[in-house]
C-alpha cells in the first residue's frame, strides 16, 4: 500500500450529525432538527427520536426521517420531513408504525416527491407537497418479518427490489423482484432479477444497477446487474455490493475490505489490509474518498479512479473511531460521529 501520510488539524466539533448543502447547515440530534444559513438558524424542530438524512440523486432535495421509539410495547411515531437545497421545509408527513414491526423504507426525487415502501405489506405511498396517492404493488404477499429491500427514484419512476420468500441458502430458486413504478400514471412494470437477496440499488438517468447474491447448492454468488429502462437485463457481474456509487458514468461499489470499479465492461478493485473495513466513501473530480476502520484504527484515503493511493489520514487524534459517514465541504472532510460531527482539514 502506497500513498503518503498527511496530517490534519480539527477545525470545528459540532454537535448532532450536521451536514452541508449549499450555504444551509443542517444539524439534527435526538432533540432537534436545525437547519442553519450564515450562522442563524432558520428552521428550527424540537422533536425528540432517531433521526436520519438522505438527498435527492441530484441534492436538490433533502429528507430527514425521525422515529420516536419506545421501550414500551406500544405504537410508536414517525415523521419525515422534506426540503429543499435551500433549506426551505416542503412539507412533512407523520404517521405510526407497530412497534415490533419494520417501518417502511424511502426515498425522495429531484422534484420533492416521498416514496414509501412497506416490505410487508408491498404498499409504495407517493407523497407531495399537495397529495397522497397509494397503490399494492402485489395483490397478495405472503407475511414475512425478515425481507431484504431497497428504493430508488429519478424524477417520473420509483424503483423498489424486494424479496419475497425467507432467506434460506439450501433454497436455490429466484427470490428477487424489481418493480418500476410510473409516478404520474402509477402503472406498474416488474421483472424476476434471477437473486436470492437484493443487497444495493442504484438509478442512473438511463439504466439501473441492481446488486445482490444468489444461492447455488448452498454457496453464495455475488452479482451486479445493470438493467435498461425496460427492465432488460444489458449485462451481469460477479461484483460484490453493499452500496453502488456512481460517477461520469463509472460504477464503484464497496463491500467489507474492498472498493470495486466498473468501467467499459471491465471491473477492478483495491483491497485493504489489516483488517480494514471500507465504511462508508464518496466520489467526485478529485477522486475516492473512503472511510476506514479496524483494528481500533480509523482512515480516511484518498484514492485516483485508477485505486493509486494520493495520501491516508490516520485519524489518531479522536479518543473514539467510531465514525460513520464522510462527507466534504469547501474542500474539508466532514466526519460524522455518535452525536457528533468533526471538520478537518
């Protein structure tokens, strides 16, 4: 492994998970959400519960989800609340879910529209500023606590991978089916994605990757699958996914120790050492960006497109390395920590 060492100062410790988009900060912590431009606060929502952002595929939207859990047995509250890359609220939407039961999955598109998926029932609710519209995306589902599922959406189509059956990996048949919903008409294609268990899903503007692993004679295969907008499966890899990026054009997936690139048909990796995990990365002109950590140690490396190692930051200076997500703002990394968020430089 190459690539120098280079220090780093920290700039700021904020508090809560705090993330920038354009000029607006947004902080969130298990009391407020805070949305923050030029120093002041704007919006401010005392609301207590777990809380989790997501973007649009362009940033032109933001979501941020909050669950209010309880010991108890009982239902439990949840919200979620959409904005725009201003940082203006569009709109929320509040509901209950039970409490031994899984809540649905989401997304929100680059025209403020919220899809929830619920991977028991196959219900997608579409949600704006204006209406709720609902539609089955099957008739009848058999009833299953443990299903893999995973939403994606571009501005006219949602797309959902779901399982259907238990997992069971003596259980060599098809499992897997990815829907395409229209969200003006809410017509409905699917197709049989020949998995046992999605695992990632990502939209481009004109084809879909789909990744998952398929059981064979209780050995597990990994596959990427890039699909047309026709749902036509154009070509399949034997690439390992926790989660699919994507930039001009060039797949990169990460899962466990490695970073994986699709290029022109032709895949390549770079593989940690000693014991490293990838957890989390972007990509953009300069390059990968990954988070890593094992063995009591955390790094960020900065990587070409080609894997060659520019430089790694050891990140020894923070007393836990429990990060979980890396981000950048005017060219500084931003670290996110339980309760925490740290810029570096």
């Amino acid at each position: 492994m190459f690539g120098q060492q280079k220090n780093f100062v920290i700039e700021d410790e904020l508090i809560g998970k705090n993330y920038f988009v354009n000029s607006v900060r947004v902080q969130i912590t298990q009391e407020l959400i805070n949305i923050i431009d030029n120093d002041r606060s704007v919006i401010n929502i005392p609301i207590k519960g777990a809380k989790y952002l997501e973007f649009s595929p362009s940033n032109k939207f933001f979501i941020i989800s909050n669950y209010q859990f309880s010991a108890d047995k009982k239902d439990y509250p949840y919200s979620y609340f959409v904005f725009n890359a201003e940082g203006e609220k569009i709109f929320e939407y509040a509901d209950s879910s039970p409490y031994d039961l899984p809540h649905a999955i989401y997304a929100v598109n680059d025209v403020g529209t919220l899809a929830l998926f619920d991977p028991l029932t196959f219900q997608l609710n579409l949600i704006d500023a204006n209406s709720k519209r609902t539609i089955k995306l099957e008739k009848e589902i058999p009833f299953e606590m443990e299903r893999a599922s995973f939403i994606a959406m571009r501005s006219n189509f949602v797309f959902v991978s779901a399982s259907v059956k238990p997992t069971d990996i003596t259980d060599n048949s098809s499992n897997v089916i990815l829907y395409k919903i229209d969200i003006n008409s809410l017509s409905v294609e699917k197709t049989n994605l020949e998995l046992s268990i999605p695992t990632a899903l990502y939209a481009g503007e004109s084809e879909l990757a789909a990744a998952g692993v398929k059981y064979n004679d209780s050995k597990i295969y990994h596959s990427l699958k890039l699909i047309s907008e026709e749902l036509k499966i154009k070509k399949e890899y034997e690439i390992s996914a926790e989660e699919i990026y994507s930039y001009n054009g060039v797949y990169f997936t990460r899962f466990a120790d490695k970073i994986i690139k699709l290029e022109n048909g032709s895949t390549s990796e770079y593989k940690f050492e000693d014991g490293n995990r990838v957890i989390d990365l972007f990509v953009d002109i300069n390059g990968i960006h990954a988070l890593v950590k094992g063995n009591n140690k955390a790094s960020i490396y900065k990587l070409s497109r080609n894997f060659d190692v520019d430089f790694y930051i050891l990140l020894n200076k923070f007393e836990s390395k429990n990060f979980t997500e890396i981000s950048s703002a005017q060219g500084k990394y931003v670290l996110l920590q339980s309760g925490k968020t740290f810029i570096i430089n």
